[in-house]
C-alpha cells in the first residue's frame, strides 16, 4: 500500500481487477442480420471465405494493355470495353488495347491501366490509343485478395461490431452472423426523495436524474436494459426488487443506498440474498462504489451522487461489464494535455476530474479544468469533453503542467 491510501479503500486498478476476475462471460449465441449487427458481440472468429475483391479490377476510368507494350509509343488497337459489372471476356494480346471503367474486371493478358488523361488519340482515329507515357507493371489495378485472401483472419471471437466490421463482412457476402446475446442488466434506483422527472416535487423531493442517464449509458454501450424502477429506502421493498432484479438479469445496478448514512440498506440486503466483495474505492468522485454476487446476477452498487454515478459506471464497472458481455475491455485512450489552471487535490484517492479539453493550431492539448467538481453537479459533466485522471498519490497540481486527460 502507498502511504497515502485510506486504510479499507482499494486501488481503482485492484477494484478493475477483482470485478474481472470474478467475471464469467454470458455464453450461448443467437444469429441476426447485419442490419441489426452493429454493436453487438461476435460469437465465434470469423476468417475470410473468398479473395476481395475477387477479381482484378481497374482503379481509374482509362485503357488495359499488353505486358509488352507498356513502354510502347506505337499505335494499340482498341478492342473493346470493360465497365463495372460488365466484364470483356477476350485475353488482351500485343498491340492491342482495352476501354475499362473504374471497378471493371481487369481481363486476361492485361498488365496495367493507363488513365484516360494519360492518353494521345488522334482526332480522326476511334479505333487506336497511344501511350502518353510509359507504365509499370501492375500500374492501377487493384488486385485480387489484395483487401484480404480467402482463409485469412477476418475478425476475432468477441469483437463489438462497428459499422466497418459490418462493411468487411458484406464485402465477403456474409448476411448474417452469430452474436452473443445481449447482457441484460437490470436497474433502479434507491431513495425515499426520489421523484420520477415529469412529475412535480413536494418539498424535499428532488429528480431521480440517475435511471435514465445510466440507462442512457447501457444503452449507448449496447447492453439490454431492464429498467426496475426506483424503491424506496425500505429492507422489504428492496429485497423484493433485489429478488426481482437477480431473477431477470444477467447484472444488476442500482444507485444510491451504498454509503454509510442510516438509510443506505443496499449492501445490507444484497448481504443477505449474495456477497459483497468490493466496497469503498480510493476514486473521487465515487468512493462508495460496491461490487458483489446474487444467486444469478452481478451486482454493482453506485453511489447516488450523479457525477459519482456517471463515473464509477463507466471507470469500475464498465470493464466488468463489457467482459460480461464477451468482449475484451481496454483502456479508455489518454492524451497529454497542458492545465489552463491549476488542480486542485489531494493524495489519497485516484480523482476523475470533469474538464474541457481543446486543440490549439500547433496540435498542441490544453485543457481546463472546470471550475465546480462537486460530486452532485451534473451541469458540470454536461459541460465537459473529458475527465483528468489524476493518480491516487498526485497533489495539487500548477497551471502550465501537463496531465493526462480521457476525452469522452
Ligand atoms: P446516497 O448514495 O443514497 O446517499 O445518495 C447520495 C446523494 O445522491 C443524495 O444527495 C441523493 O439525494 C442523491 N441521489 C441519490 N439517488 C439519486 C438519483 N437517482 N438521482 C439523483 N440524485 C440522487
Ligand atoms: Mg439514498
């Protein structure tokens, strides 16, 4: 332990680390169409079934000629044409030359493909080109198997599937695929001052602002969301939404109820019904971040506090999650930035500050680090294109010195 750590907190690294390795990824698999791939989770790896493009095939609007004739100034004869879709059929011999459009087969005995703009014609003759300038072998064609050869890799088991996975796999004349199923979580909210936004507030009722953005969250991840609804801070009600919880979902999140105030009976009743293995994170926002197992389910407790919330979802239990869900998590990427003002902290916990990162002429990062980092100040993390991850033994820290920033 460093000297700074608060005795009972865990590192954010060690808290990554035990979630994950208490992860089982969800097994099983379902087929869907790649209409309705994109984001989802390739069961098994996929190798390419056929050379793309499967065919040589002309990268500009010119003419195909001869191996012999590529340095040629002598007269070839035109005979005939090659449009995308609409192959020539013959072998190009010496001597003569071929129309081909962008896209179109390339055929037998051609070597290369001079640009249209590249040719002399004389004005009366429709029937011959001449070379404007000589060409090397192979000079716009794009070749067959030059994107991927037939029995290559072409995408590994547990890849989310982006749009470009999703071009790749058409481009091979794959229609459908094989996906893990969805992780469905289930979620809700604990606090008896909750009001469901919509309807109004009897004094000292505030917004249960928490549902919806983590649901927003899951959601943009690509995970099911069962949304439970919010209890009240009650053993019994809880306990039955917990039951509930575990019965239909693969995890289970809720927020709020994790501290130590007298009404946070979440860990208490997630005790009773499973284990909690995690509690108390050295991270700011987010201290009470709480990790634990139910009968079917995973359970992860965020803290009430919004920004807190927001950030322990993403920082502790995405990684978790997404390996729930069968894929790899990596590290959010950090860029170096320069502070536009100095940072306030102390050592002791790993902190997510909310800032404002910018990219001046030189590509150079500087950032600024907003002004209120209240754990409850959602206007902040609305405001903000990213968080400075400041290291647990990091203090304050001064204007012009650089820091590691995670743009949203
Ligand atoms: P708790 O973790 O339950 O002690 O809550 C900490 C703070 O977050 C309190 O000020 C709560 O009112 C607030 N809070 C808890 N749940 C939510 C929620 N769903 N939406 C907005 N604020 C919340
Ligand atoms: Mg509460």
């Amino acid at each position: 332990m460093a000297c700074h750590d608060e005795p009972g907190m865990l590192t954010v690294a060690t808290c990554r680390e035990r979630l994950l390795n208490t992860v089982v990824p969800l097994a099983g698999s379902e087929t869907v169409s790649l209409a309705q791939a994109v984001g989802r989770v390739l069961a098994d790896a996929l190798n390419a079934r056929m050379d793309s493009p499967p065919a040589d095939n002309s990268a500009m609007d010119g003419y195909a000629v001869h191996a012999d004739d590529l340095a040629s100034d002598a007269p070839l004869h035109l005979v005939g044409s090659s449009a995308a879709g609409h192959p020539w059929t013959g072998t190009l011999q010496p001597g003569e030359s071929l129309r081909i459009l962008t896209g179109a087969v390339v055929p037998a005995g051609a070597s290369a493909v001079i640009m249209q703009e590249d040719i002399l014609r004389e004005p009366a003759d429709s029937t011959h080109i001449r070379l404007g300038r000589a060409l090397s072998p192979g000079e716009n064609i794009r070749s067959r198997g030059e994107d991927i050869g037939a029995g290559d890799a072409l995408l590994p088991a547990g890849r989310q599937l982006t749009p470009a996975d999703i071009g790749l796999l058409a481009s091979q004349g794959i229609a459908s695929v094989s996906v893990r199923p969805r992780l469905r979580i289930a979620l809700l909210s604990t606090g008896d001052e909750l009001v469901p936004p919509g309807q109004p507030l009897a004094p000292g009722q505030i917004h249960d602002s928490n549902r919806v953005m983590l649901q927003a969250a899951l959601l943009q991840a690509g995970f099911e969301v069962l949304d439970l609804g919010h209890v009240q801070d009650e053993l019994d009600a809880l306990r039955s939404r917990f039951a509930d919880a575990d019965r239909l979902a693969d995890a289970v999140i809720t927020s709020g109820g994790v501290s130590v105030g007298d009404a946070d009976l979440v860990r208490q009743v997630v005790g009773e019904l499973g284990d909690i293995r995690v509690w108390k994170i050295a991270i700011k926002p987010g201290k009470p971040f709480a990790f634990g197992t139910l009968p079917n389910s995973l359970f992860f407790g965020l803290p009430g506090n919004p920004v807190s919330a927001l950030v322990t979802l993403e920082q502790l239990a995405m990684p978790a999650l997404r390996a729930l869900q069968g894929t790899r998590w990596q590290p959010a990427w950090t860029v170096s930035a320069r502070l536009l003002a100095p940072v306030r902290k102390k050592p002791g916990r790993a902190e997510y500050q909310r800032g404002v990162l910018s990219q001046r002429d030189d590509g150079a990062f500087e950032v600024m680090p907003l002004a209120g980092q209240g754990s409850g100040l959602l206007t902040s993390l609305s405001r903000a294109n990213c968080y400075l991850v400041l290291d647990q033994d990091q203090g304050r820290m001064d204007t012009g010195e650089s820091v590691r920033v995670q743009p949203f």
